[in-house]
C-alpha cells in the first residue's frame, strides 16, 4: 500500500483513541434479562452474558445518528441497565440523545459526527487535503501554527510539511480592505476593523467549482455596528471576470454547530445552489459585515468542503424515534419528535427524489455512484470528488438510484403510516396533526410503489440477489453486498421468492459463478456471514487510493464481517427458511462465543488463536468488526426478542408471534422492559406465558398473541388488556 493509501486507510479506522480492552466487567444485576433455551440451556445463558457484555463495554452513548436503528433495536426492551457512562438507564439515555439530534431547516437530519474538517452535518471525511494533489479540487487555509491545526487536516498537514496552508504563510496570502491584521492570536487570525464592508481577499485560484459544492469560514466576531440584520457574504471571480460582483454572491449566516466552540460560527456556504458558481474560480472574496461598524473578527480557518451528507440520516431518525415511542409509550417524546419526523420524511420525499422516482436518486453533488478511479493500464485516474459515501458502509459509493437507501425510505414510510394512524386512533394523546401530517393511507399507497420500483430496478435476476446502485452513468454494482440484501428482507423490499433466492445464496446452497466467496467459505468468520462476496479492487470513494493492497477479508468492507449483523442474518433464515435453521446457525455463534471467552476475550483470540485476520476499531486496521466502534454487535441476542418470540411493539400494543425451534420445548426471556412494566415471556409451541412482575397502576398493556401453523396461517388469536401484576396464558 502507498504512503498515501495508509494515512487514508488509519484515517477511516481511528474513529475512537487506542484504548486499552479487558473482558473483566461486573456482575449484571438480578433484573437485567435472562434468556432461557430449554433443554438447551447452554446457548441461552451465552447469549445472556453477550448482551451483557456487549452492553456494558460499549464505549459511550450519543446522538450519533447511523447506528441509531441498529442500538433502539437492541436495547430499549433491555431492563435494569444503567448506562456506565452517563449513570442513566439506556432508555433515558436514547431519549436524551434522540432529543438532541439536529434537523436543518431544509429537513436534512445531522450526522453528529466526530470534529473534523469536512462537512459539519456530514461524516467526517472526505476532506479538501484529500486531493491527490490536485489543487483545483480543494484549499483551504488554517490560521494556526502548523503543529497547532487540529484534527485530521492537521496531521495531513504535518506529514506533507505544507506549512503555506498554516499560520502566518497562510495569512500573507490574503489581501484586506479596512482590517488590519493582529497575526495569530490564540491560534486564530486576529483583524481589526479600520472602516466599513471590511473584507478579505483571496490569493489567485483555480478551482473547479463542480467539484467544490461548499466553502467554510470557521469564524467569530466582537463588533459595534449600527445597523442590524445585515447578513456577510461570499463573492467569487470566475476565469475571464475582470472584478466582483453581486451578481456572483452568497450571503452566508453566523450559524453555530455541534462542532463549534462556544462563541464561534462555522458558516457552511452552499454555493453549489448559486448557478454563477461554475466553470473556473479565480478568487474569493469574503465580506465579513456589509456596512459600518467597529471591533474585531477573528478566523480560525477557511477551507472547501465536500458534501459528505448521508442519505440514511433521515430514516434512520424515524425508525429509531417509533422504535422508542413503541416501547415506551412516551407521548411527551412523540410530541417533541413528530414533526421532525415529518419533515425528515418530507426531505426524502422532495429532495432525495422518493415521490418523484418511488426510490433515493441521490442529487447532491459527488454521490453520483461513480467509482473514484479508473484504472490506466498498471496507473489510477482518479476521479476527485466523485463515488462519495452515504451510509454505514463510508467506503462504498452508494449513490445514484440507490437501493441500500430506498430500503430505509420505504421502512420509514412504513413507519410514519404506523406513527400518523396511531395519532389519529388516540386523540387523548393531543399529539399534533397539522399542515405537516400525513394520510397514512397514502403513505402505504406510496410505500407499496416504492417496494415495487426497488423489486424491478434493483433485482439481478441472472444472479438472484440485488445490487447496490445504479450510478450516473447507468451502470450497476453488485460485489455480493449480504448486508444489502439482508436488510431488503428486513425492512420488507424483497418479494418471498426473492428472498428464498437470496437466502440459498448467503447460506451457500446456491453458488453464484465468478463470485470470490462461495458455499461455506461465506461464512468463513463463523460469526456472521461476510460483508461481501466478490472481490472488489475498483468500486471506491475517491480517497480509498489502493484498495487492491489490502487481502481479500483483511477489509470488512470488502469480504469482511461485523458481528452485530449475524441479527438479520438470523432473522431473515427464521422468517424465510425455518427457525430450526435460524437456531442452528444460532448455535454456531454461540459456539463460537464460547471458545472465544474461553480464549480470554475477542482480542486475545484473534491476536494468537487466529491470526489469519484482525480486529478493526481501538487504534487497529482490520477485516472484523466485533468490539470497539461496533456498538451494534449487541443486536444479536435480540433475535430472541424480534425473532424466536415474535415480539413486535406497536405504537397502542405489544404484538407476540412465536416461532420456537423444534428442539426446544420453549424459549423464554425474563425482565423484558415494556412501557414501564418488566414481563418475563414464555413461549412454547402452542402457549404463551407472561408474568407481569412490574406495572403501573395508571397505565394497563395490551397484548395480542398471534399463534400460526407450519403453513402460515393463523390458528389462534387472542388480545387482552393486564393491569395487574400476575401470570397470563394464552
């Protein structure tokens, strides 16, 4: 791998600090879930300590928004656990962090990512030092003493020892109209006003404005002015314009994020809206206050911005805000929450395409879906800016007509039909309705579009399984994506004959020609399928320079696995093979589990007992993602819950359809945290047991059992309303 390669590949896997791991943790208290597999008692106890395990090393909570879904389903039935971190039990923890997430005025849900210098709403690359050198892609300048710039920029900077983007190499560059520069002053640029539309001019550029959807100016001021409401802007030179003009201007606002510091603004311009902003920039002008005024501004940095905006934000925010709602019952919270909903839902609708195409055809600049390179003979042309991320899998350019995307819409559709009739159904909730509501018969009218599109657009029929995307250029992508097809059976996209194809292939049944993986080599890291099947050297984000350096599997996107995922695996084979097939495979993992604790935890096996691949997360590369970042790897015992035991919360009930295994005479699952009441649930073949050992006097639960036959229809179907502590058979 390049030089280059490798301070892109440390920058994707350091989300979090090197840390140092230990398996020791403390006893889970006696009303935190216990999962019951009798006669096979061994695998429930496994899958009991995993969740615990899983939940209490999780390395802390926040409104990070991609691996939201992923965390609601995980832990808001989980009783008795108290978040280490913030002293909180988890659900109080979720609330507070749903709470929190941003929505812009448009409609677009934050990342809430970590600091960097890329887009603030956006994931956190990539970023304007990303250019392979080509200068025309991305500037920027950072008004701090080289060793003294943050982040990843920073250490971009250091490496390279390009210190003309630093400090004061970086102010002489610029020419100023009533300012007087101060220098660096707390490593930022200090300006004094001395008269009126004080303003900074750039150096000669040339930058390809298609290329650069946004610029950023990290800045603050302490001013006396006379006049108020008078917006600073942006103004540029194109190739061939002799001066500025208002005719190529963007006014831009004194706006705070999440990454600010206090009292600083990091004004993110979106000047791909403006139609002069195209062809050649040769200069930018920055006009800090148009009019009269006196004081000081001071500049931390100013810089091009990629749009590193995700698709997934937006259904992700609903699903995760009705997963809370559904188990809790909180209408204070649905309250506060449904109009970002609704406007979160609206935005995909508008913006990303959803009403117009029935599915994501992604519009921003970049997520085009386009590889980041072609390859000339044993040479790489890279494709600056194109093949940008939009999801968990941040390498991958999904984009385009995107299917991992449409797959969320279509769920989040489902969800807010679910949302809005329940709304309607209570109006003692006085929960709003509204100029932003939504027919929720014409959401599922909509979403039944949707999935119809999706099955035709996205289906390879030749191999029986759905690809990712189609990008700009009418081309599709399919490297054997398990999660992609996984979550079409999940959200409910794929038609039952698609989904049997599906599953003959990820279980190795059925061999697809020319893939890399196939048969049982699928599931070669034992506790979870990989992440692909097929080799992929050249479908990549731009900056992911040599991919074909790293082994095959060495990469978890690229043939690796992530155990949390093993939960859709599990649920698609019980829901569409059978779940004695679901519970063997269950059984594999938990046998896995077993030998690794065995071992001395995940790290020292995978370091000594099987080197052959490594850990990604906590300071290491790596093809596996089982503990550190990977928060959802706590999914997998709630296929207990979702699964086996069938238990679905809606927003005025709690839904329970069994499928117990045939090797078991029943599955049970104590401490089930549901609205404030704590239930054990026992299922067997043709019974249904809870035991309310918790409920408040005010506020009864609904259960309705849905029995079925081995041909999937109902035989039995009862609904009852418990207000009282006690046992209850169905």
């Amino acid at each position: 791998m390049s030089k280059r390669g490798l301070e892109l590949f440390f920058l994707v896997i350091l989300f979090l600090p090197q840390i140092v791991l230990s398996d020791e943790l403390p006893t889970p208290p006696e009303d935190f879930p216990k999962i019951h597999t009798y006669p096979e008692e061994e695998v429930g106890s496994i899958m009991t300590n995993f969740l615990w395990y899983h939940l209490y090393k999780r390395l802390g909570n926040g409104p990070t928004v991609f691996n939201k879904e992923y965390l609601l389903t995980a832990d808001m039935w989980v009783n008795g656990f108290i978040e280490p971190h913030r002293n909180k039990y988890i659900q109080e923890v979720h609330r507070e962090d749903l709470l929190a997430i941003q929505i812009d005025e448009e409609g677009y849900v934050n990342c809430h990512q970590h600091f960097s210098h890329a887009h603030d709403w956006g994931w956190p690359f990539p970023l304007w030092t990303q250019t392979m050198g080509e200068e025309d892609k991305g500037i920027g300048w950072h008004f701090q003493p080289l060793e003294s710039v943050p982040g990843w920029v920073g250490d971009h900077l250091r490496r390279r020892k390009i210190t003309k983007a630093c400090g004061e190499e970086a102010i002489i560059q610029w020419s100023l109209e009533n300012l007087k520069s101060e220098g660096i002053i707390e490593k930022c640029w200090k300006l004094e006003v001395t008269g009126e539309y004080p303003s900074i001019i750039s150096p000669k550029l040339s930058l390809s404005a298609e290329i650069i959807p946004f610029f950023q100016i990290r800045w603050k001021k302490e001013i006396i002015s006379e006049t108020k409401g008078k917006l600073p802007y942006i103004e540029w030179r194109k190739k061939g314009d002799e001066s500025f003009s208002y005719e190529r201007r963007m006014y831009f606002y004194p706006e705070s994020t999440h990454l600010s510091k206090k009292g600083w603004y990091h004004s993110i311009i979106p000047l791909y809206k403006h139609p002069q902003w195209n062809g050649i920039i040769e200069q930018i002008r920055f006009c800090l206050y148009p009019g009269k005024c006196s004081g000081n501004f001071y500049i931390d940095s100013i810089f091009s911005v990629f749009d590193t905006r995700h698709t997934i934000n937006n259904p992700i925010y609903i699903l995760a805000c009705k997963l809370y709602f559904n188990w809790t019952g909180d209408i204070e919270f649905l309250k506060e929450t449904i109009n970002k909903m609704r406007m979160a839902l609206l935005y995909q609708m508008k913006v990303m395409g959803g009403e117009k195409y029935n599915c994501i055809v992604n519009p921003w600049i970049g997520h085009d879906g386009l590889p980041g390179f072609q390859r000339e003979g044993k040479n790489k042309k890279f494709a600056i800016g194109h093949g940008i991320g939009n999801n968990y899998w941040d390498l991958l350019p999904f984009g385009g007509y995107d299917l991992y995307a449409t797959n969320q819409y279509y769920a989040s559709l489902l969800a807010m039909a679910e949302i809005e009739e329940a709304i309607l159904n209570h109006p003692e909730w006085n929960v709003p309705t509204g100029a932003l509501s939504f027919d929720p018969k014409e959401l599922r009218k909509h979403a039944d579009m949707v999935r119809e599109k999706a099955r035709e657009t996205f289906w390879d029929t030749q191999k029986g399984r759905f690809f990712a995307c189609i990008d700009t250029a009418g081309n599709p992508h399919d490297y054997g994506f398990t999660f992609l097809n996984l979550d079409a059976i999940w959200y409910g996209i794929a038609s039952l004959e698609q989904s049997k194809q599906i599953m003959s292939w990820i279980t190795g049944e059925r061999i697809i020609e020319g893939d890399t993986s196939t048969g049982k080599d699928i599931y070669k890291w034992r506790f979870a399928p990989r992440a692909t099947t097929l080799r992929n050297e050249d479908w990549y984000i731009f900056c992911w320079t040599n991919p074909e350096k790293i082994e095959w599997g060495k990469q978890i996107q690229d043939g690796g696995a992530v155990l949390g995922f093993s939960f859709y695996d599990l649920w698609a084979r019980l829901k569409i093979i059978s779940p004695d097939n679901a519970w063997e495979r269950l059984r594999e993992i938990a046998d896995w589990e077993k030998k690794v604790k065995e071992f001395g935890g995940y790290r020292k096996y995978y370091e000594v007992k099987n080197p052959e691949n490594t850990l990604q997360g906590c300071g290491t590369p790596g093809g596996l993602g089982i503990d550190c970042e990977f928060y959802e790897s706590s999914l997998v015992p709630s296929i207990f819950i979702y699964g086996f035991l069938g238990i679905i919360p809606k927003p005025d009930k709690l839904e329970i359809t069994p499928r117990i295994p045939k090797s078991l005479k029943f599955i049970e699952v104590e401490n089930i945290l549901y609205r404030n009441s704590v239930l054990n649930v026992r299922a067997t073949h043709d019974e249904l047991i809870i035991e309310t050992k918790k409920i408040p006097k005010d506020l009864p639960i609904t259960i309705r059992y849905i029995l079925y036959n081995l041909e999937g229809k109902i035989i039995r179907e009862t609904e009852k309303l418990i207000s009282e502590i006690g046992k209850y058979s169905f």
